[in-house]
C-alpha cells in the first residue's frame, strides 16, 4: 500500500510539471503586457520588465519560475504592487473553501436522498419527480440559476442578501447556485446505482434473514452503491471549483474565483499561473483521495494492495 | 409423518409492459418434516418463483400473488403482515440461492452477514453470537473457522461460499431450508461435497428441504420426493423411485429420456420438441400438448386434473383418465417399437489421418507483478480427421484457453499446433481460419444484438469471399439456417427474438458458413435447458456425419462429453492428465483425479445414486519432472512418473483379467 501511494505521488508531481509548463507557456501567448497603460513611457516600461524579470530570455524565465515554484514561491503581482501571489491565495482561498464545502456536503446529502428514494419508489410520481428536479439541475447553467435567485429570492421576495460575504445568509444562495448541479449529478448516479444494487440477489439474501427493510438499504444497499459514486467525487469538485469563478463574481463574494477572473481581465500574469496552478494541485490531490477512498469502501481493493477499480 | 408447509392453488403474475405474465398457475403441494422434496423445471417453468413467495420474497411491486394460500403453522404466508413475514425469514424458513459469489454481500465480512440474521431472532449478546457463527462454519467444514470469518467473501473459493451462504441459512436452525439451484453454478466435485454436507446437515437438524433444480442426475442424489414442472404448473408429483421409474406425464418421460445414458450406448438422444410456451399467452389445456406428439385431442381443450397413481403419486395428464387407457396402451406400444428399431448402432468410422497436432502447448498469462498464472501447461494431443475429442475439466483447469489459443485467440507462450501438418502458430493463414471455427458458450453474449441473423452467419462468407452475388450469399444463408433447424423466414430477424437453443443454432450456423473442416466448441450446450441439450447435440452429431467435421468438444458436463466424444482427455490444473477412447475412459479410469471426478458425477438413477461411493481426490506426482502422459494400453494414455507407470499397467492387466 505505502508502494502504492508513492508511485501514486511521484505520478502527481509528473503531471504538476507538465501543468506548470503549459500555464508558463500559454500565456506567453496571450496578447499585450500588464504594463501596456499609454501613459507610461518606454523608459518606465522598461525599467519595470527589468523589475519583473520580464527582459530575461525565455528558458531563463522559465526555469526561474519552476525553481521558485518548488519552494511555494509563485511570484509577485504584477496588479498590487509587492504583494506575493501566495498571499493572495492565502487571503481569499478561506471563503472560496468555505463556499466550496458547503455546496459540496450540502449536494452531495440531498442528492443521495434523492437519488434513494427514487430508486426504493422505481417508476413512481416520487421518482418522476425527483428526475425532474436532477434533469433542471444538470441544464440550467449556474450563472442563470444565480440571477433567477438573486432577483426572486434576494430583491423581490427580500428573504436574502444578493451580494457580499458578511455572514452565513450571505452563503445560503450562491451555495444553492453551486450546489445544483452537485444535487442533480448525484440523484441521477445514485438512482442508478442503487436500483442496480437492490436486484443484486444478496440484497434478497439479506431480507431472507429477516433484518428490516431500512438496515437492508442501509447496511447492505447504501454502502455497494457508494462505490461508483466516489468516482464522480473528481470531476464534481473540479465543476463546483470552475463554477465559483462565474458565482463568485455575481454575488460579489471575494473569494479566488473572484480574484481569478479579476487577475485575467489585467494580463496579471504571476496570480493567473498561481491560481492556476493552485487549483491544478487541487485537483490532482481530489483524484488521489478518491482513489484511496475506493479501498476504504471495498475491501476487494483494499486487500489486493490498492489500484483502480477495474475498467475505471 | 408431520406435514410442515401446504401450498394449495397458487397463482403468482407478473405485470409487464406487454400485460400480466402468469409464471405459477395453480402450484398444490405438501412439504413434510425431514424431508427433501426436489422441484425440477425449464428455466422459466415457476420454479424459482414459487419458491421465492414461500418466504414472501417476489419482486414487487410488479409480482404478486393472484390466490392461493401457502400455510405455514397453521398461518397464511401470502397474507401476514411484514413484520410477522419477517419472524419467519431466517429463523424459521431460509433459502439458499444459485450462486454463492452473487449472493454474499462483497463489502461485509461474512462474520457480519451470518451475525446479522442471528441478531435479529435471538435475544443474544454479540459475543455469544460470534461464537455461534464460528460454529457454524465448522459445522459446513469451513477449517481454521475462527480465523477465517474476519474474511470477506472474495477470499474464499466458490464452493467454500456456497458453505458459507449455508451457514448463513442455517444460523437460526430453521425449519424449512429452500434451496434455489445452489450446486449449479459450482464444479461437480464441489458439487457433491456440497450435496452430501446438505444431506449431513438435514440429518442432524431433521429440516425439511425444498431443492430446486433442473438437474436430473441431483435429484436423484439428494431427494426424497420429486415435483416436475411445467409452465407455471407442477404436472408429476411423487416418491423419487416413482417418478424415474414409473413416470406418467409425457413431459417427465421426455425429460428422463433426453438426458444421456452413461450405461449405455445411444445414438441420437431422445428430444422434446419445441420449447416452452410463453406464459404471457398460456395455451389452454395441457400447456405441453404442444410439443407431444402424441397429444390427445383435449390436451388442447381442457386442463387436465391431477390423477392419482398410487397414494404417493399424481400426475397431470389425460392419459391416466379411464377413458384413455386404450390410447395410452398404444403409445406405450409405439415407443416400444422405436426403441428397438434405434437399437442397432452403426460403429462409426474414424480416419487415421491426424487433422490436428498439438505438441507442448503452453499459455501463459500474467497475473500480478511478479506471478505468472500457468492456464495451459505443457499439453499434447493428437485428433483425428471425423472423430470428436472431448476435453473435460473444472473450471480453471484450462479447457476454454487451450480451445482458444488454437484458434490464435491467444498467443501461444510455447508450443506447436500442426493443422494438416502446417504449423498454424508460425503463419498467419487466413485460409485456415475458415477451416476452423468456433462455438462459444452463451448463445445470448456471442451474437452481435444489432445484426440481422443474415449477416452474423453470412460474415465469414463476407471475409472470404465465398459467394459470387448477393442473391447467391442470401441463398447460402437459407441453406445454412435449414440445416440447422431453422427457417428463411428467421434470415431478417435479430438475436433477441431468439430463443436460447435457437440462438445456439444460428451460432452454429455461423461456424459452418465458411465450409470449416474442424469445430472447436466451447461448452456449447452449458447454458442451455436439458431438452434443448440434446437437440443441439444431436444436431452436432448429424452435422458431423453429414459434413465429415472433425470437433473439438470441451465441456465440463461429463455425461455429454461421453455421449459425444469418440476420445475424451481429461484436464486438471493446466495439463492433460487421462486420454483414452470415451468408453475406456468411463469404465476403466486410471488417474486418480479421472476416477475422483468420474465418481461425483450424479446420474439421473435413484438407485444408482444410493450406491454412490465418492472417491476423494487421490495423490499423485504431477510436480514432478519425471511426470508425463504415457501410454498404459492401446491408446489410453496416463499422466505419471516412471514408477507409477508400472503399478498403472499391473492395474491395468488386472482389470482386464477379470473381464
């Protein structure tokens, strides 16, 4: 197991580089520089690239970067005079987690209970019913979700604030936004993961027992079920990161999404790769856990000494 | 004796999109204490649903129960309460299902699962059933027990979880074990441990069984009363000895008689005709008396009653009404007649000429990092042109890679295949592809669900360009489809219109497209109900003469493999162990894992079956060196080492001394 989980590391690194690199690149393509306001002179110019290191040759660039990368130096921005990038995200990544958590718990219980139910009432108004709230949920883009709240719920109705980040009601509706298509994903799976698992015939052998009707969901149902659910974990967390960027910047939640969106619309290099690079290594650490989780889950995997499911 | 359980007129349907489905219509039965009553059917004949309402388990909402009652201690199981159904599950009526891997739940330990049922019925401390549960699993012969329940189920072998479900059942000592094909998905010598642990166990708990199969051979292993059914209705019922031997429903007696005789030498086997009617439409009448050729003229009108033979013995079928007796008479004197006429067996001529070599075959596969997983392991055979060798064995012992790396599905690790004398693994022919084909199996996986039949048989033909137009290409396609049974009319449709034994064909269809010198079949009538068994294999035997095929028939069902092989090789863990001629082999076996499986082989005959001594699995040397096949007399060949050799032919001699 322990071979496993270094393999599984030294893996990540690999892939963090090849990441690294192909933010360093690309936006060495993107169009202008930060410093292209007219009222600055050449000379200003000038002396401000040689500040920021950006009149070095390219490689040496380059290798200046991934060699400050190394010891969680992402640079400086370019946009708040002196202030690291690291910093940055430091500041803003509470909110943005808080925000991000709370969506994901939130999603995930209600679409699990949902996605049950539906399956325990097969072909029944109850299942409809929940389908067409995971089929809304799944097709309606968050930024719209987010408007249709922040006007119904926040200025017609009044229950709700519709931007800032001053206290818990302030999370309540750009949580709803993110956490749709968290809710939707997994009532769909978990409606089809269960309705596989209740014709499995050791769920009948568990009623012959005689144990009750909800230990047999439970005990025996829930816990197979969850099994190919865990694979989803990824690509959600990866969609609710994505999706706070839009959400963020319509609520006005000053979190890293925001900030990101902000960076992009100054050419602020150095917290663009930051950022970037920061929710790559995010993701790339969700991938590992859900890996693991599968042997914490199945003790068909768990024995045989890790590795993926087969045919995942 | 005490009658534990009635059943009396229970209808159970299933509502589907295409309208109610009436799988039992009208089940009568009784169930006595300490006994073992055997329920044998088609797949689709009832079986497993009624057996399953017993303990109020039919699938809902879409089954249910039309009438009828089920009486359980004086309580009708059909219309108590859930709660009350659920004192009774486990504790006093259990069940065991077909199969084990299926039925344990992956994710518990099966310390947990056994507990469970415990927990719930007795008013116990979780200690104490901890050790009620390792009492159990040395009670079906589980060792280091204690050890082993902190196990999950994929770390046990598919005969010790089949104990382990039995254990489960029997954690709270019920009354009434029902036991839904539980030996069918296992090998035939785990089968027969598993057999007589069912056996031990109903002695020393005196519990009544319900034993569901459609195993002949079994049921006469283990049961003490047989009910047959057909198409939702049980149409024999009665003492064991009375239903083999003396049986009365058309349906039974073709069923007795499809299976193969090992005592003697047949032929063509017996068939039953057509297949089962679908219960979304139940003919009126007797719903078999489409498929009896010798129906009477209200079989189609009325249902028959149940008519008693003897006290113990009642069968559904005009027949036994007075006013037929004449009639019954004549067919009786019919079949008479035919089966003296089929009594001559032509010898069939085998050629000299060896069609294919195989010499040191190896397939190695690899499992994890550093083991090697040896499926075939060093054989050798010979086949001759025209005759059918057979290849037995339990499941991975490597009969299926061993068919498959012949065809090159596989690459070979070592070894030579010759083909007339060409070696095959050295040049990629394509011209011996269409010498030889292949049957495979499940008739339901192997036939591409979005082609027309037409296509599936005509893609060989496509590949090689054996037709010159395509009226000519759908001109050979009729033709194949007629030999095989089938009509031009079928040319259009897709798989899943197909029944199981006509998919089976359409497979064979396809392998003949091509003009194939040799077949090699791999278990090609396992999934397959015991009367379209022996459709298919008489089919296989006419084609054989008709064609002049030489096949490779590997299968795990002994008797089959008998009845059809003209030599038989006998597999185990990777290499050949036995070869000889199929009748030499069956009364003269050598090896000790040939007599071990030879001796666990149920045979359709109650008294057979009570004589029955289950030879263990002997030792011998096969790790050693020195270990190969060697020929002990004229063509029977015995894996050995130098010195068995010797014990092998003074045994050999001696035998043939006392005939």
């Amino acid at each position: 197991m322990k071979k496993y989980i270094a393999s599984r590391v030294g893996y990540m690194l690999f892939t963090f580089l090849i990441i690294a690199t192909f933010t360093f690149f690309l936006m060495q393509t993107l169009p202008g520089s930060p410093f292209n306001d007219e009222r600055l002179s050449s000379t200003q110019k000038e002396v401000l690239n040689e500040r920021y290191g950006l009149n070095e040759p390219l490689s040496v660039q380059y290798f200046k970067y991934l060699g400050n990368i190394t010891k969680g130096d992402f640079g400086v921005s370019f946009q708040f005079d002196g202030r690291s990038v690291s910093s940055i995200i430091g500041e803003r990544i509470g909110v943005s987690a808080i925000l991000g958590a709370q969506s994901l718990i939130a999603g995930m219980i209600i679409g699990l209970f949902l996605g049950i139910i539906a399956a325990l009432r097969h072909n029944t108004f109850i299942d409809y019913g929940a389908m067409v709230v995971a089929v809304l949920g799944l097709s309606i883009p968050n930024f719209v979700l987010a408007g249709l709240l922040q006007y119904w719920v926040g200025v017609r109705l009044g229950w709700l604030p519709v931007a800032f980040w001053e206290g818990f009601e302030y999370s309540i509706l750009p949580t709803i936004a993110l956490a749709a298509f968290v809710v939707a994903t997994m009532a769909r799976f978990m409606r089809t993961e269960m309705l596989d698992v209740l014709g499995n015939e050791y769920i009948t052998t568990a009623r012959a027992k005689g144990i009750k009707e909800y230990t047999v969901i439970l005990k025996h149902g829930l816990r197979n079920a969850m099994i190919p659910i865990i694979t989803i974990l990824g690509p959600l967390t990866v969609s609710l990161m994505t999706g706070t960027l839009v959400v963020e910047k319509i609520f006005s939640v000053p979190g890293l999404g925001e900030q990101f969106v902000k960076s992009i619309l100054t050419n602020d290099y150095p917290v663009i790769m930051g950022v970037t690079l920061f929710y790559s290594l995010l993701f790339i650490i969700v991938i590992l856990i859900v890996d693991l989780l599968y042997g914490v889950v199945d003790p068909r995997i768990r024995l045989s000494g890790g590795g993926r499911r087969e045919g995942k | 004796m005490e009658r534990i359980l009635s059943v009396d007129d229970l209808h159970i349907s299933f509502d589907t999109y295409d309208g109610e489905v009436r799988a039992v219509r009208g089940v009568t039965f009784d169930l006595y204490k300490g006994e073992t009553l055997a329920i044998v059917g088609e797949s689709g004949s009832g079986k497993s649903v009624m057996s399953k309402s017993i303990m109020g388990l039919i699938p809902k909402p879409s089954g249910r129960v039309v009438k009828g009652t089920i009486k359980y201690q004086n309580r009708d199981i059909t219309k108590i309460s859930n709660k009350e159904l659920r004192e009774l599950r486990g504790s006093e009526i259990s069940i065991i299902f077909q199969d084990p891997m299926t039925s344990l739940n992956p994710t518990m330990t099966i310390n947990n699962q056994i507990m469970e049922g415990i927990l719930v019925h007795q008013k116990i401390t979780k200690k104490e059933a901890e050790k009620k549960v390792v009492s159990l699993l040395e009670l079906v012969g589980i060792t280091n027990a204690a050890d082993r329940v902190k196990q999950y189920p994929h770390q046990f072998s598919g005969g010790m979880q089949q104990r382990v479900v039995i254990a489960m059942a029997l954690a709270c000592n019920p009354a009434i074990l029902i036991a839904d094909e539980p030996t069918t998905a296992l090998d035939v010598t785990v089968q027969a441990q598993v057999l007589e642990l069912l056996k031990d166990i109903q002695k020393k708990m005196d519990t009544s069984i319900i034993f569901i199969t459609h195993d002949l051979g079994v049921v006469a292993n283990i049961a003490d009363r047989v009910a047959v059914m057909y198409a939702g209705k049980v149409v024999e019922i009665g003492k064991t000895d009375e239903v083999f031997y003396n049986p009365q429903h058309p349906y039974t007696k073709g069923l007795l008689a499809a299976m193969p005789d090992l005592t003697i030498d047949q032929e063509e086997l017996k068939t039953i005709p057509g297949s089962p009617p679908n219960l979304l439409y139940p003919p009126p009448g007797d719903a078999f008396s489409l498929r009896n050729e010798h129906a009477l003229k209200i079989d189609f009108l009325h249902d028959p009653p149940m008519f008693k033979v003897t006290e113990t013995h009642s069968a559904a079928t005009w027949l036994l009404h007075e006013k037929a007796s004449k009639v019954t008479k004549e067919i009786e004197g019919k079949q008479r007649v035919k089966i003296a006429t089929s009594d001559q067996i032509a010898k069939k001529e085998i050629g000299k000429e060896k069609l294919l070599e195989v010499k040191e075959l190896k397939q190695h596969f690899k499992g994890g990092k550093n083991s090697v997983i040896k499926a075939v392991d060093g054989v050798s055979f010979d086949i001759y042109e025209g005759e059918t060798f057979g290849l037995v064995g339990e499941s991975g012992c490597g009969k299926s890679t061993t068919g498959r790396t012949l065809v090159r599905l596989y690459d070979a690790t070592s070894g030579e295949v010759y083909f007339k004398g060409v070696d095959i693994h050295k040049k990629n022919v394509l011209n011996l592809n269409k010498d030889i084909q292949m049957i495979f199996q499940d008739p339901y996986s192997s036939l591409n669900p979005r082609w027309t039949v037409a296509d599936i048989i005509a893609e060989g033909m496509d590949i090689h360009g054996l037709y010159t137009s395509k009226a000519n290409r759908m001109e050979k396609v009729y033709e194949l489809l007629k030999t095989v049974g089938l009509a031009e009319e079928h040319a259009n449709r897709y798989p899943h219109e197909f029944s199981g034994g006509q998919r089976q064909r359409i497979g064979i269809a396809r392998a003949l497209a091509v003009d194939p010198k040799f077949i090699i079949a791999d278990e090609p009538i396992s999934a397959l109900d015991v009367s379209i068994q022996a459709q298919i294999t008489n089919l296989l035997k006419k084609l054989q003469k008709e064609k002049n095929l030489t096949y490779l028939f590997i299968a795990h069902d002994l008797s089959m493999v008998k009845y059809i092989s003209d030599r038989v090789g006998v597999m185990y863990q990777g290499k050949l162990v036995e070869v000889a001629d199929s009748d030499e082999l069956y009364d003269n076996p050598l090896h000790p894992y040939t007599k071990s499986l030879l001796s666990a082989i149920p045979v359709p005959d109650p008294e057979v079956e009570k004589k029955r001594i289950r030879i263990p699995k002997g030792e011998w040397a096969i790790e050693s060196e020195d270990c190969k096949l060697r020929e002990i007399t004229d063509g029977h060949w015995v894996a050995c080492t130098e010195d068995e050799l010797d014990s092998y032919r003074s045994k050999s001699e001696d035998t043939a001394l006392l005939v």
